[in-house]
C-alpha cells in the first residue's frame, strides 16, 4: 500500500529520469513533459550506469530538492550475466543516492518480483521471484530502498503493451506487429492463459501520480482484468479488419505453470481514486494508432 | 442463607447487559462504574449503549439493581465481576491499563469472603498474573454478541470458568449465582478458559472465511451461496446456527482482537497460525467489495457522481461503528459527494468532506447515482424497488447483506450487486439487454 506524503499533488521541484531512452522511462518523460514538471532526462547517452564513474557523474548531478525516477535496466533479464549488469548499475544509483541525499525516489519494477502462486497479487502478496528478472528487481527494491533516507516507492507493473515497446514478447506488443504485417496473429496452443496487460500510459501516469504525491511504498501498475491470449489475439485481429487472422501454433515448451494470474487493484483505488485505468480495447486502439 | 449480592465493576456494553441480566435472575446487583456521569445517567435511565430490550430489562428491574460510583460500595458484594469493554487498537491490540487499574480500585474493597470474576476480554495469561487469592479469583467467558447482548447474556449456552484449581469446587455464592442460568457450568484452567474465549471466535470467524471464499467464487461462476447456505446448515456436522452469511469482513473488535492474539501468541511459540492470517487477509479482500463495485460501475464512467450510503453502524441494533465496513468505505470515497442515513448513528461519524444527513432511507436514494446498503437495518427492508427507481439519479444498488428483493430491484430497471451471487442487470429502456 502506498502512503501520500503530499495528500494533495505537488508538483516536484524536478524530476531526474535515469533510463529516459527507454520505452517505459520515454513515455514517464512525455508525460512529466506534458504536465509540465521539470525533468532532467538521463539516457544512456548522458549516463551509461555501467560505465567506469557513473556513481561520481550522478552524484553531480542530483540536486537535494530532486526526485528521481529509476527506470533503466536491461531487461528481461534472462541470464546471469543479464542478472550481474543490472545489479552493477544498481549498484551505481545507490552510491549516487548514498552520497547525495534527494527529496523522492520512484522506482520502476515489476510483478515479477511475486511468488508464481499468488493469486490474486495484491502489493501485500509475498515477494519470493521465481525468474532471473524478478530476483533482478527484488534486489535492486532492497538495494535503493538500503542506500537513501529519501521515501521511496515501488512501481510494479505487470506486461507493458504499447505502440513503442521494442521488445515484441508474446501477446499484444506481438500480435499487432503480425497484424500489421498482415501475418497470423499466432497464439500458443490454445492461448488460454490469462494475464494482465497494463497500457504504458498508465504506467507513466501512475509514476507521475507517485512523484506528485511523494508517495511511499507499492503500487502495482495492473488493470485488475487478465484476458487470455486468445482473446487479445482476437481483440487485434478484430481491429485490422478481416484481412486478420487468428492461428494456433505449437507450444514452443510446456504449458506455462502459471496459466492464470489475477490481481487485485484495491490498493490502487484506494490510492488515487480518480484515476481511471485504459481497458484493454481502448489501449490496444491507443498502441494501434502509435498515439 | 440470602441469596448473594452480585456486583458489576466498569459500566459499558458488557457490564451494563450483564448486571440486567442479573437482575433479571432475581439477584440484587450492585453497578459500579469510577465515572460519575456514567452512573448518574444510568440512575436516571439513560442507557449509554443501543441493545435491543436492554432499556426494558434495566426498568423493570430498577428495584433490584443499585448504582454507585463509590468504589467502597463493592464491599458489601458476595460475587464481583470485573465487566467493561477492553478498548482495542486499528490492529486488534487491546489496551489493559483500564482494567488493571479497575481491578486495583476493585480488589481493595473485595470482602473476605467475596470472590472476583474477570469477565472482559483478556489474553491467555492474564489472570494467572493476578495478585489476588487464587480460591477467590476466576476468569469467566464472555460471549457477547451485539444486537443479542441481552438474550446471551440472559440465556447463555454455557458458562465457562476459569480457575487456579479446577478440580476444587466453586465457591458457594458463585456457584449459586451460576446454576440459576440452568446450563452446563465448565471449569478449566485460567489459561484454557481465556484461549476457550478466543477459540470459540477462531470457529465462527472460520465459518464466516468460508462463506465469504465460496460466496466470492459464486459470483464469479453463476452459483448463488443463498442457495447453497442452508444446505449447509441441515448438515449436523455443521449446524443450523453456523455462521454462513458473507459479509464485508470481521467487524465489531471482538474477532478482530482475539485473532490479533493468536498472531502474537504464535510469534512468542513458534505456533504455525498461517490458518489465521488467511482469515485476516480474507476478511481485509472482502471489506473493500463494495468499493470495487463501486468503482467498476459507477466511478468507472461518472465524473462527479453522487453515492448514497445507507448504515454507518458495523452492524444493524448497534451503535457500535467499531471496523464498521461503512466507515471503511467512506473513507475512500473522498473525492466524491455522499449522501448518508443510519436510525442511530450520526451522519457526522462518517467525517467525509462532502457529506450530506439525510433524514430516511429513501431521502439518501434522492438524486444519487448509486445506493449502497453496508449495514442491514431493518428499516431499509422497507424500501421499495419502484421509489428507489424514482429517486436514484444512477441505477446502481448494492446490497452486500440482501436486505431488498434483488429480482424486484432489477424489474425496476437497476441493476443490484449483492455477496455471493452474479449481478442482476435491469434493463432499462434506450439500452441493450444485458
């Protein structure tokens, strides 16, 4: 549960974004941009977090009045050396913050860090990763949380859909690049595992939401409704008209241990009530139209 | 011999409900309560606490019962029962300074002979650190229901008593006073009288775990718990006083106290008491029901809706709003504009920037965009599905506890949510059917 140490939002002196390139961190930048907070954007360009000096070159930077929103990784984080990098750049942000007191962390993580068996997830499940990438987050929380005085939250979101993702993972990231190029839309057997797709929007909103409040704590980015991979393929195939299709393929593995996952958004609601969350067919049309 | 004089030290629910009872039994009894004021309007019948018949009882008692708040008024008691209610903390945590200062206060006019009972609600341990004569010191299950208070107090289904020896036999005026109830009277150790107490609330808040898991997943299968409850309650194993309705989670402090003490005894043994936190865990998803539905039709798609609430007490023929369920809501729903009614307790209680007092039931239905119904009152039952309709401006009704005729809510063109069945959609002109 998140705690408001603004109970009503403030609008942060400014915003450092470490990983601003990125496809979750670009769209956190649009939307501090369009709501008219000052933001010192940090690339890979500006800050290589893996480079030799990279603590030095952030600690000069972080003003004591700063918010900062961590963002960068390498992600998904599939093997161990994947593993080490983030740790290291991880690592890099702490000393940074260890020496340089701010204002506001906000930290970018992921459902990932959730046991496999908690359902529904609420930001009060257990946090025990069963995956390289949510161990990955699970320390770089405890690592941030260890290094700064500064109240910091957790962001968690589930599967990220958006017109800008660059990682094109199985479901509607995917399925509207097939679409688009007039392919298949092609689904593991019969798709029927259902998860939660957060619009990366939503996301972006709900890290400027935390920012403004100075909240701390946990939020998971999740609509609170898991469709299965079936039906967002249908949802896509539908929006290019009847020139989609539809097809199953093979698993490329065994069924998925974890065919459902569901969560439970009261925490969400209860935190910033006015907020509403893009259903799944309203964002798809969004990522469609690259708005 | 005469039969014995029974005193009752701390006048709140517990107390007050349980001196009547006394009375009723046809003992003289002594009230005693430190606070003046208390007593005062007790003498003078005004009863601090909404309990259906309590008043009626205290009067037809009157000649019986005496109150005091002279401490030394004690000494002439055969039998004294140690009865306020033990404030708890938003963690279920009890705070024990009032009694053990009350049992300081008590102990010091306790005649030579007279015997002492703790009635409240105290942790496994706490008689047995007592100061007092262990011949003369019990530790008495109480087992207060609000809304019954008077019917379990004067009918109890058994007693069970807390001693430092079971196997000696009660003293005479305690037990006379006892066996006048005509049920089984159970001596055990303190300890195991003081877990029986948390036992027992361990069971019904089981029991209502169970209802609420299974009304949960009836919604979302199309079974209707309704249906399925007494079915269950013909089960003897079971039994036709189970505790099956679902509801908006444990409420009141009492449950919610006793599970507080499990957690902590397992912290200080070892206990595995996963079963436990299962219980709160369910009991925290469930409260906020009414705010998820609340959000998935109405805040979803109004932007400055208006939400009637109807029942701030935890629970309906109490003034209690203890873990009220309402309460809970309310606080949620900040942003937007609610209009509230309970028979007894004040609209202010609620403490929400944009409320409105309305006078009935139908009044809070005026102009709302959604009526919720968090405590089943029986005078809500008397709303009618068509004037609902009329007033409400939405089409919203939720009605966790069932206390209006969902079909007829539906035929009137609203849709009703209800704990443990799909919602029922009404159709109203203009949209499709749903």
């Amino acid at each position: 549960m998140l705690e408001h140490l603004n109970a009503e939002p403030v609008k942060p002196a400014r915003v450092v974004i470490i990983g601003a390139g990125g496809f979750v961190g670009g769209a956190i930048r649009r939307k501090l941009d369009s709501a008219g907070v000052t933001v010192l954007a940090l690339t890979r360009k500006e800050l290589d977090l893996l480079s030799d000096g990279a603590e030095g070159r952030l600690a000069q930077m972080l003003q004591p009045t700063d918010s900062v929103a961590m963002v960068s990784a390498v992600a998904p984080v599939k093997t161990v050396p994947m593993l080490m990098q983030n740790l290291r750049m991880g690592d890099a942000v702490c000393a940074a913050l260890a020496g340089k007191p701010v204002s506001h962390l906000v930290y970018i993580s992921s459902d990932a860090v959730y046991a496999d068996d908690a359902n529904p997830v609420t930001e009060a499940s257990y946090c025990a990763p069963s995956t390289l990438h949510g161990m990955m987050h699970a320390a770089r929380e405890l690592m941030l949380k260890s290094a700064t005085t500064a109240p910091v939250a957790m962001l968690r979101p589930t599967l990220i859909y958006g017109a800008a993702d660059p990682h094109n993972g199985y479901g509607p990231n995917r399925f509207r690049r097939q679409a688009e190029k007039g392919e298949p839309i092609t689904i593991f057997g019969e798709g029927e595992e259902r998860r939660d797709h957060v619009l990366v929007d939503d996301v972006a909103t709900l890290a400027l939401l935390m920012l403004e409040h100075r909240s701390r704590g946990a939020l998971n980015a999740v609509t609170g409704v898991s469709t299965s991979f079936r039906d967002v393929a249908h949802m896509v195939a539908r929006q290019y008209g009847k020139g989609a299709t539809v097809a199953r393929i093979p698993r490329p593995g065994p069924r998925p241990h974890l065919l459902h996952r569901f969560f439970d958004i009261t925490d969400c609601l209860k935190a910033f009530p006015g907020f509403r969350l893009t259903g799944l067919a309203q964002g798809l049309e969004i990522a469609r139209r690259g708005i | 011999m005469s039969a014995p004089v029974i005193g009752f030290a701390g006048m709140t629910h517990l107390g007050i409900n349980s001196a009547a009872a006394c009375a009723a039994r046809g003992f003289r009894t002594l009230c005693y309560d430190p606070d003046g004021r208390v007593i005062d309007g007790l003498a003078a019948g005004s009863v601090p606490v909404v309990e259906p018949g309590l008043p009626e009882l205290l009067y037809k008692n009157a000649g019986r019962i005496r109150f005091s708040a002279q401490a030394r008024d004690l000494a002439a008691c055969d039998v004294i029962y140690i009865a306020p209610d033990v404030p708890t903390d938003e963690h279920g945590g009890s705070d024990l300074s009032g009694i053990e200062a009350l049992i300081a206060a008590v102990a010091a006019q306790l005649g030579a002979q007279a015997v002492l009972v703790v009635l409240c609600q105290v942790p496994p341990g706490f008689t047995r650190r007592l100061l007092l004569p262990a011949e003369r010191l019990f530790y008495q299950v109480e087992t207060l229901v609000f809304g019954r208070a008077v019917e379990r107090a004067l009918q109890p289904e058994r007693i069970i008593v807390g001693c430092a020896d079971p196997a000696r036999e009660l003293p005479a005026a305690y037990r006379e006073f006892l066996e006048v109830f005509g049920c089984p009277v159970l001596p055990m150790r303190y300890e195991s009288a003081e877990l029986a107490k948390i036992a027992i609330n361990c069971c019904l808040v089981a029991s209502v775990t169970v209802a609420n898991t299974l009304a949960e997943l009836s919604e979302g299968i199309g079974a209707d718990w309704s249906e399925i409850a007494p079915a269950l309650k013909l089960d003897r194993r079971i039994g036709q006083h189970a505790y099956l309705a679902p509801g908006l989670g444990l409420a009141g402090g009492n449950l919610e106290r006793d599970l507080a003490t499990v957690l902590r005894l397992s912290g200080e043994t070892g206990a595995d008491v996963a079963l436990v936190r299962a219980f709160v865990h369910n009991s925290h998803h469930r409260r906020d029901w009414a705010l998820r539905t609340l959000h998935a039709e109405v805040f979803s798609v109004s932007s400055d809706p208006v939400i009637g609430v109807l029942g701030l007490a935890y629970k309906e023929d109490t003034h209690s709003t203890k873990n009220s369920p309402a309460l809970a809501l309310i606080r949620h729903l900040a942003p937007w504009r609610i209009r509230i009614h309970d028979p007894v307790v004040p609209a202010e209680a609620a403490r929400h920037p944009r409320t409105i007092a309305c006078g009935s039931a139908l009044e809070t239905a005026a102009g709302a965009d959604a009526l919720v119904i968090m405590t089943p009152w029986a005078q809500f039952r008397e709303l009618k599905a068509r004037e609902v309709a009329h007033a409400l401006r939405g089409h919203t009704v939720i009605d966790p506890y069932r206390v209006l005729n969902g079909a007829a809510i539906a035929a009137a063109g609203l849709d009703y949510f209800t704990l443990g069945a799909a919602p029922l959609r009404g159709t109203r002109q203009g949209e499709p059917h749903a």
